[in-house]
C-alpha cells in the first residue's frame, strides 16, 4: 500500500472530516425522513385536536342559539318556559342555603301568592314571569281589570310565578325580581301586588336584564309607599329569599304550564290574546263572567 493511499484511508477514518459511505448516506436520509414523519404526524394531531375544539364550540354557539330562538321567538302568544327549572342552578351555583318562606305565602308548598278575597267561589292562576315582555303587555292592557275582578270577588288570584327567561337569554333577572317580590309579600299581600304592578309598568327589555341589578330593583321599590323599610332593603341586598325564589320557579316548572302569560280560570284556561295583541278588557271580563256562570 502506498503512503497515499495508506493517509486516504487513515483520513476516511477521522470522524470530524471523513465522507460518508453509500450505505452511511442512505441511514442518515432515512433518520431524517423518519424524524420529519413522526413531527408531520404531531402537527397533524395537534391540528385535529383544535379543529375538534373549535367544531365544539361552534357547535355549542348553535345550539345556545337555536335554545334562545326557541325560548323568544313562539309567535306572540306566549314566552316558552320549557327551561324554566334551570333558574335555581344558574342563580344558586353555591353551597344550597336555607330556604326562608316570607309570611302570607300560600299553597302547600308556600309557592303561590293569593290576591283577592281567600273564600271566594272561583281561582284564577296567574303563570308569569317579571322578565317576559308578552306578560308585561298583556299586565298593562288589562292588569287593572284582572285586580278589579279580584277586590269585588269574582275569584281570587293564585301567582305561579317563574324565572325560565334567565336560561333562556342568560343573566339573573327574572329571579332577582322574583326574590324582592317575595321580600314585598314578607310585609303584606297588598304590597307583593303593588310592587308586582310596578315591576311590570317599568319592566326593561328582556335582554338587558336590567331588573338583575339590585339597585335599581330597590329604586323601583321607593315607588311602592311604606315598601322599602330596611328589613326589605336588607333582604334584597343579602337575597334572603333567593332559595325561596328558586323553589317557586321550580314548582312552575313542575306545574306542566309552557308558556308565560297563562290563565286558568277554575282549572281551564283563558285565551289572553286575539289578533296580534291582548285581548281587551271588555272581552276579558266577558270571558270570566262566562266562566264563573254570571251570564
């Protein structure tokens, strides 16, 4: 072997400088292909995983939209309640506290406020809820008349009052109004009613939820005279009757009624609307009459 040849191979030797061998060549090609398979098939994995998050979200996005579309849009008639049993997870996500029924509520679970003279003959069960807008037409169309019949004895009013617009359009309206109206009915039948006459008569749009802010319910109360004592401010503040508010919503859902206003009259219910509006109070009054047999 010549010198030459003899420092080519001790050269091709030297890791740092020697040339690779065909075969040395090709394991490297295939190492490098291999090492770009495997971070190709990592970015693919994590490319379908945000596309799965993102399908998720939309997908939730729809179905909250489709719910509100449900719950708003049912032509006129009524606000569709078929979610109303969510209000008491949605306002009472934390520990269940007490449950404090306020004075002068009725019923056997002490859910219903009865208005009106409590011997009289014939029910009418009111299904409402502070936050729909279809209740506060019908309540200034006819809200007078409604109590009229109740002061001279025609029947007695039984409120089923519900806070399902809360799930539907989200916030906590519907439940906070329903709380400080209960903290009302703790003083008197005769102030639940006037406060629920004012809550109606200043009713917000639904989607603003405006009576979710507490202050402005308190503000709505001074209207009421003799209404905001500081037991009434407290026990809107602390919402002492929350847990009570959200057993009432409750029992609405449990009543079968799917949509707010509703009115049954001895168990059968009335047609509160014609047209596109409210029935007027000629027509309303007429329809009771006819119930309780007085035509």
């Amino acid at each position: 072997m010549s010198t030459q040849q003899n420092k080519a191979r001790q050269t091709s030797g030297n890791p740092a400088t020697a040339e690779l061998s065909h075969e040395e060549r090709n394991a490297a090609r295939r190492e490098r292909l291999a090492q770009a398979r495997l971070r190709e098939e990592q970015a693919g994995r994590t490319r379908r995983r945000i596309v799965i998050g993102v399908s998720a979200v939309a997908a939730l996005g729809l179905v909250g939209g489709l719910a509100l579309a449900i719950g708003t849009g049912t032509g006129g008639a009524s606000s569709s309640g078929s979610a109303g049993g969510d209000s008491a997870r949605s306002a009472g996500s934390a520990p269940a506290a007490a449950v404090v029924t306020p004075a002068h509520a009725s019923g056997a679970d002490g859910t219903v406020v009865v208005y009106g003279k409590p011997d009289s003959a014939h029910t009418l069960a009111v299904y409402e809820d502070f936050r729909c807008p279809i209740c506060e037409k019908f309540e200034t169309a006819n809200g007078s008349t409604v109590q009229a019949l109740a002061d001279d004895g025609t029947y007695k009013i039984e409120y089923h009052l519900a806070a399902f617009l809360d799930d539907n359009l989200g916030g906590k309206g519907s439940i906070t109004a329903l709380a400080a109206a209960r903290a009302a009915l703790n003083q008197s039948v005769d102030d639940f009613k006037k406060f629920h006459d004012v809550l109606y008569a200043n009713q917000p749009d639904e989607r603003t939820d405006g009576f979710g802010d507490v202050n402005r319910i308190l503000d709505l109360a001074g209207q009421v005279p003799g209404l905001k004592t500081d037991a009434f401010t407290t026990a809107v503040t602390k919402g002492t009757y929350l847990p009570w508010a959200q057993k009432v919503a409750g029992a609405f859902t449990k009543s079968g009624v799917t949509g707010t206003p509703t009115m049954k009259l001895d168990g059968k219910q009335l047609n509160l609307f014609a047209g596109s509006g409210p029935v007027s109070a000629d027509q309303f009054t007429a329809m009771v009459k006819q119930g309780v047999g007085a035509q």
